[in-house]
C-alpha cells in the first residue's frame, strides 16, 4: 500500500513543509522597526506583537518606530519598505 500511496504522500508532506503558503501570508502587513535601519541594513522589527529579524529593502533609511510594511519573507527575515 506505500508503493501505491507514496507519490500522494510525498506531495502532502512536501507542501506542508515548504513553509511558502505560511510566509507568504505576512506580505502587506504592518510592521516597526526596532532600531533606525540604513539602506540594506539589518536588525529587528515588531509586527503582531512579535520580534523579527527585518531587513530594510529600500534605498532610503528607515527609522525606529516607522510604521513600514512588509515587502516579501525570506525564511524569519521579514523584508521593509516604508508606508
């Protein structure tokens, strides 16, 4: 029954482990950063009442407390644009 299953299960399982659909998810989200990040700068940023390592995507600086919102995510690293 494994031999007949097994495609089935390995697409479920390859799904629910890729993390895309969950991540994605936070895309347009508001989010403030911790710190004054500077253009490619990284450190940390609240968005949900969380702490996350945030990136600035931008050219320009972003400064504490700047509402930004989040551009894309990349593993825990939430990427920044100013609002």
């Amino acid at each position: 029954s494994l031999l007949a299953f097994r495609k089935k299960l390995v697409e479920k399982f390859q799904v629910a482990s890729s993390g895309s659909e969950s991540t994605g998810q936070f895309a347009g989200e508001s989010a403030f950063p911790m710190e004054d990040l500077g253009s490619g700068a990284t450190g940390k940023a609240e968005m949900r009442g969380t702490s996350w390592s945030a990136r600035n995507g931008t050219d320009q600086k972003l400064k504490k407390g700047q509402r930004c919102k989040v551009e894309k995510v990349e593993g825990l690293t939430i990427w920044l644009k100013a609002e």
